[in-house]
C-alpha cells in the first residue's frame, strides 16, 4: 500500500505506537495537523481516487470509543458493540457502504488504544451477570488488511487474556493472518471472514483476495487452533443460489472442521439511499444494477421479500445438509419471519458489507 502522504495529529506524533506506524513509511511525506477532522473529508474525494490517491492520517479518537452495535447484530441474546479502531479500506468491493458513509476514501488510524481498551473495561463493568459481552471490530474498516502497518492486536490481547468475558469478533477479507499465528489463539476470540462463491468474488470483491486464498488462511488459523466465524454477507442472486452456496459451503468445511466454526451468518445485499447512489455512479455497468430491487420497509434498497426469504433459507438448509449445526447458523434479516425460523435471527448489520 502506497500513500502520497501522511496526516499526523500533533497530539500522538511522539506516541510509540505513531513512531512504529511511520517507521513503516520512512518515504513518505508527513504533515502534523491539530485535529484529523480539520482535514479528512473537508472537501469531497471521490470513492474512486482510492485507486490511485490514498493519504494515511493517524490521531485519536475521540467521543464514544465503544458503542452499542444495532439490534440482533451478531447471535440473539448477548451484548454487543464495537469498537472505532480504524476509518476506511484499501479493497474496493462494489456494494461497501464506506463509498456513501465518508466524503473521503483515505484511511485513518487511530492509536488511542488504551483509553478503547478503558471504555471496554467500563461496558464488562455493566454487564456483571453476563457470561459474554461481544466487541466487534471492522465496523468501518476490515480488522487485517493493514494490520502489519497498524499492528494494535498485540496491545489488545493482554486485554482479552485478562478478561475472559470479554469476546473479541475480528472481521476481514484479509489473508494476512501471520500476526495472529505469532499471538496464538484465545478462547475468547473469534476471526471471521466475508466469504461469497469464486465468481462473485472476482465480479464484486475488487482487489481482495480470491476464494481460495480466504480458505487457505482460514486453514492456518484453524490448525493454530484459532476460533473461526463466516460471514455469507452480503449474498447476491445468481440462478444456481443452492448449489453455488453448496459448493462454498463444502470448501469451507474441507478446509476448517466444523467444530472451530463458531458461527455463519447469512445477509443479503442491501443499501442505504445514499450508498445506492454511490454505487450508481461509481459503477455503473455492475451487474447489480441489473436486479430488481426497491426500497424496503427501512427504506434500504433490497431484493423483493419473497426472493430475499428464498435466497436465505437456501443458503442456511445447504448448511445444515451439510453438517453444520443449526444453532450455529443465523439469518441477517430486516425483521423477523417465520421462513427463518428453526434457526437464531438476526436484523440486518451494516457492517457485514466487507
């Protein structure tokens, strides 16, 4: 990953954690600036520039650090929230939410990530009875794209380790798996990857890792003894849905046992307005845009119920034929149905568009 330059809040330039982030850019350029926010998206870049016109800032983060995730988000019945560790992504996936979320495609570090692991501290501290409270991250970026550039998993491990009722979920379309491997596993954390069948990946996952990279990854992890969760989100139509999903889902399996997958959700595609709108214009010939979709009950943009119910409930009945436990499989819903019933649901989440 190239930057054409670097955006430094005079606040952490001097934090270990900056000093080991730009040691990785020893060329290019810095600029210390008072607030991230005096300059990241003051004036609109366009989502496509990330192609070619990335800057990199770094500060810290401020406000809420850690914040209840929406409803259902993730398996019924836990606490969860997220937590803002990163803004943005290097890949380009056609239906990211990202492209209509910020005014600016650059990426953002934050390396406050003490006063996150506090805040973390705080929300357990509210929750004593709980057995498990969730902390997502990936909300706004994916959690191991940049992570040899960021690397704040160690500074967060001792965290965990400390904290048993404290669950980690990490999200990523990333292979760079060998910081996790040089951590080793916790029981208390679970690495989930955004998986779709190969020729929606190559259509749709811009610059990501193929299929086959995804699951040789996620191999490595499951022989490391790692907890691993899916994420069949978000799911396109495609008139071989059934066998497209069981060919994925025997992949998957061959490559992780079953007994280390924690948990697969399964969404459909959706968008906001205004991401919709982003997508249009960024790209215009995606054969998505060939679908018949319409505003939806949220006034998100969505396949027609009927298909959105079918889609679901085939991609969950090729699970569990093929051994995967039911009460592992969860549907990213917009609300409740009986069509997903047998099985936990969920509400759709934003953040399982990566």
């Amino acid at each position: 990953m190239k930057f054409e330059q670097v955006f430094v809040e005079t606040q952490v330039r001097d934090l270990p954690q900056t000093v080991k982030i730009l040691k990785k850019l020893p060329e290019v350029p810095v600029r210390e600036i008072r607030k991230i926010e005096d300059v990241f998206g003051r004036v609109r870049k366009p989502y496509l520039h990330k192609r070619t016109a990335l800057n990199l800032y770094i500060g810290r983060k401020e406000g809420h650090l850690v914040k209840e995730a929406p409803d259902a988000y993730g398996l019924l019945g836990e606490p969860h929230f997220y937590f803002i560790h990163s803004y943005n992504c290097i890949y380009e996936c056609e239906y990211c939410y990202l492209q209509g979320y910020f005014k600016s495609p650059d990426l953002v570090l934050f390396v406050n990530h003490e006063e996150i692991q506090a805040e973390m501290a705080a929300v357990l501290r509210r929750f004593p009875e709980r057995e498990r409270v969730w902390f997502h991250a990936g909300e706004f970026s994916d959690s191991l794209a940049l992570t040899s550039l960021s690397q704040e998993w160690p500074l967060y491990w001792p965290f965990f380790e400390e904290h048993p009722r404290a669950w980690l979920e990490l999200r990523t379309k990333a292979v760079n798996v060998r910081p996790l491997l040089q951590l080793g596993p916790l029981p208390n954390v679970v690495v989930t990857f955004s998986l779709s069948p190969e020729e929606s990946t190559l259509a749709l996952d811009r610059g990501t890792p193929g299929l086959g990279n995804r699951l040789a990854a996620m191999s490595r992890l499951a022989k490391a003894g790692f907890t691993l969760g899916v994420h069949y989100d978000p799911v396109v139509y495609r008139d071989d849905l059934e066998s497209a999903y069981r060919e994925l889902t025997g992949a998957l399996l061959a490559a992780v046992p079953e007994q280390q997958i924690a948990y697969i959700s399964v969404g459909v595609v959706r968008f906001t307005h205004e991401v919709f709108l982003e997508f249009k214009r960024n790209y215009p010939e995606s054969t998505l845009l060939k679908e018949e979709m319409s505003a939806s009950f949220d006034n998100k943009i969505r396949y027609p119920r009927p298909q959105r119910l079918f889609m679901l409930k085939t991609i969950r009945d090729a699970c569990l034929e093929l051994g995967v436990s039911p009460e592992k499989v969860y549907l990213c819903m917009e609300e409740d149905h009986p069509a997903a019933q047998g099985g936990e649901v969920a509400r759709t989440a934003e953040a399982t568009h990566r």
